[in-house]
C-alpha cells in the first residue's frame, strides 16, 4: 500500500492553493514597491529630508516583504515559485505608473498602495485567521504615508489645477491596476476562482468592489482631490 | 554683557566641523549606497531570492543611514546641510561605476563599500570616542556582504576568464574613488585639512592608505581576483 505520510513532511499541503498564490503576489507586489519607492524618493525627491521620508515608506515594504517570504518558506512553499506568476504584471503596473513628478510619486504611494492593500486585506479575511492576522500586520502603515497626504493636501490647497491633475492621475492608477489584475485573472483562472471562492462567491465580490471604491474616495477626499 | 548662552542651546558647537563632515559624507554614502544597490538588485539580479539577497543589504544601509542623520540632529547640525556637500561627488562615483551585470553589482557592493568603510573607520579613530563608536557601529556588515564573497568565488573559480575582467573592475572602482576624493578635497580644503588632522598628519596618512591597501588586497583574495 501506499506509505502513511506525516503531516509535518507536507506542510504546505494543509494550506489551499489560494493561500500560497495571495501571500505570493502580496510578496512580490511589496518587493517592487520597495525598488519603486526607492526609485522615486532618490531621483523625484525635491529635498534629501523628502528623499528619506519616501525611502523609510520603502524600507517598511521591504520588512513587508521579508515577513511574507518567510511565511511561505515556514509553509513549505518555495517563494520565489510563489511571486513568479505575478512578477509580469505587477512590473508592467509599476512600468505604466512611473510618476512624472514628485507629487504623482506620493500620490502614487497612497492611493495605488492603498487600493491594492485594501483588496489583499480583503481578500486575506476569508481565508485561514493566521494568514489573515499576518496579512493584516504586514498592511499596518497608514500612519507612515500620512506625510504624503500632507504634502499633497497642501499643494492642492495652494493650486487647486494640480489638484485637478493629480485627480486624473489617480483615476489612471486604478484603471492601471484593474487592467493588471484582469490579465492576472484571465491568465490564472483557478487563482481567480479560488480568490471568489475564498470571498464567499459573486455577491462577496460585489461587496468586495464597493468596499474598495468607498475605501479608495475616502483617500481621493484625504488627499483633497 | 552678552547673556550667557548654556552648552544646550548651542550642542553642535562642542564638535569639530571635521565630526560633522565626516557624519554628512557617511549619510549620504549610506543612502545612495542604498538606492544604488536597490535598484542593481532590481535591474541584475538573476533570481528573485538573489535580488532579496541583495536588496537586504541595501536596507542594512538604508538603516545606517537613518542612525547618522539621526545623530548629526542630536548634535543640533542640519542633516540635509551636513549632506549636501557630498551629494555631487559621491553621485559622480556611481554614475560612472555602474555595474554591467550581477557579478559586476556583487564586486562593487563588496570592495567598493570595503574601501570606503575603511576609509570611514580609519578617520572616526581619531575623532571623539563617542563618534568612532557610532561609526563602528554603523559599518559592521562584513558577514551579510559574504554571500557576495561566496557567488563571485563560485564563478570566478568555474570561469578565470570572468575573474581577470572582474580583477579590472575592481581596479576601476577604486581609481574612480580616488578620483572623486581627490575632487571633494580640492573643493573643501578645510576639510581634507580637518581629515589630515584628525589622523594625526601626513605621517598617519600614508599609514591610512597602507591600511586601506591592505585590507582591499585582503578583500581580492577573498573573492579569488
């Protein structure tokens, strides 16, 4: 017959496939916006204080990272496995969404990270509470950006034409992202059905969506545009 | 009569201007270092565990970088102030070190901040003990850059050929670096002068280059250029 395998020979057989493939792209998606920021902040930055303020948003990604990859690795998963299906996309996000100036590169980091870590946030609530706590952990950083919000709510209230400008580029960023997240989908459907799954089935998602538009205005108001 | 003024209003008077120089040209140092090896382990890393390899000793700078702006605040001096200065030069040295690929990154992460740790540490002996502790502190990061020492040894011993192109890179890094002190001392003679000093004259210089040689030749060997 066959030989009894213990469980602790396949730990990564305890956890859907769903799990991995979340704490896979979460990995990747802090990975490149840790290069992104660092990016931004060394050759957008007005000011070498500006430049650290974005570079310590960064280096909390990159701590985000490292939490997430180890996760995996303690589930028996192989990491870099894990964020390769979505190493593509989210470059392709990062490569659309290069920040012309300053003021798109904060907004960039608030409003493009802040979508993007309400959906895992969200998603991450239906599945097993120990992914959900860590994926929780990981996304804690609103009070960090808050100077971002402050430097653009004050260049917005000074010339409220960039605050028309900076509207529009925040509506590109989502359309971005949901063009990106879309391909990922049609590309991997069973991540795309295992993610409706894990969010209770189509009127989750639903309620998904409106949760994170209502989410993403709160922040378009916060930041004055 | 003049009021008196208490030693806690003026705290940055009780340092040398050399102190302050040396904090500002290691922030910046550490900074760039970070942004720099942050995106070579974007751009040239040929796998995604190897760019965490890489971008994990990029935020070990980033770190650094944090802890010397923070004491250049403690002793009442402006960071952005004390930085600026360097900001030409040290950007130069990048610009025309720009690594061409992987092998070339891990070289330059490992000899060039060699070098220039040295040099820091070198100079930090002889300022306040309390200044030499900090920068110790700062540049103790020899065991994360060995997994560099152990992927250039792996390929140089299964390539020689890539070993004698990697020797002249070496070789380049470090005639670049001489190239853009010499620059900085010719711009701040104050501050070559303060640097001469603080290492107790032209004596302990040529003794400094001989340590700076030494230790860079120990560092070849242990890459096995």
């Amino acid at each position: 017959m066959f030989p009894k395998i213990s469980r602790s020979t396949l730990p990564c057989m305890k956890e859907s496939p769903g799990v991995v493939d979340l704490l896979g792209v979460l990995a990747y998606a802090e990975l490149s916006a840790y290069a992104r920021m660092t990016e931004d902040a060394a050759t957008l930055a007005p000011s070498l204080a500006d430049r650290a303020a974005l570079s310590e948003l960064a280096v909390a990604e990159y701590a985000h990272f490292s939490l997430l990859r180890d996760h995996l690795a303690g589930l028996g998963a192989d990491p870099d496995a894990a964020m390769t299906p979505f190493v593509a996309a989210l470059d392709a996000w990062h490569a659309q969404t290069r920040p012309a100036d300053w003021l798109q590169a904060l907004v960039k980091t608030y409003v493009g990270d802040g979508i993007a870590n309400d959906f895992y946030r969200e998603v991450a609530r239906h599945l097993d509470p120990s992914v959900a706590k860590l994926v929780d952990e990981v996304l804690v950083d609103e009070v960090r950006s808050q100077f971002a919000v402050e430097r653009v709510r004050a260049e917005v209230e000074a010339d409220p034409a960039a605050g028309a400008r900076l509207a529009l580029w925040a509506r590109r960023l989502v359309g971005e992202a949901l063009s990106q997240a879309q391909q990922v989908a049609a590309a991997r459907p069973e991540l795309a059905l295992s993610l409706v799954e894990a969010s209770g089935g189509q009127a989750d998602i639903s309620r998904l969506f409106a949760t994170l538009t209502e989410e993403h205005n709160k922040r378009m108001a916060a930041l004055g545009i």
